[in-house]
C-alpha cells in the first residue's frame, strides 16, 4: 500500500503522541511542550493534530477489513 503525504504526517503526529505519553508517564515530560518551546496556544493545536490523525488512522485501519 502505497502512502500519501497525508498519511505520512498522520502517522508521525500520531509518533509524537505515543512518545509524549510515554515520556510523560515515566518521565513526567511533556515533549510536546518542548518540542513547541511552551507556547499554550500552539502546545493545543499540536494535541489536537494528534488526536485527529489517531481518527484518520483509525478510520483507515477499521475500513480497510
């Protein structure tokens, strides 16, 4: 299956939300706000991306069956 950039920025959002939980339940570390510099606004923006591109992804994964 061939992937469109829509789904490669789907799957890398969806990375980042995986690492940034991970690292924040052993860690305590947000890498969201790091990887933003702490900007509230923009920290919002970048967990809902990554909430969409989980519902992108499973919408791909639960049609494809």
């Amino acid at each position: 299956m061939k992937m469109n950039p829509l789904d490669w920025i789907a799957v890398v959002l969806v990375v980042i939300g995986g690492l940034n939980w991970g690292l924040y339940g052993l860690l305590n570390m947000d890498l969201v706000n790091v990887i933003v510099g702490g900007f509230p606004p923009l920290n919002t923006i970048v967990y809902v991306l990554v909430a969409l591109s989980a519902l992108y992804l499973l919408y791909f994964a639960l049609m494809k069956k």
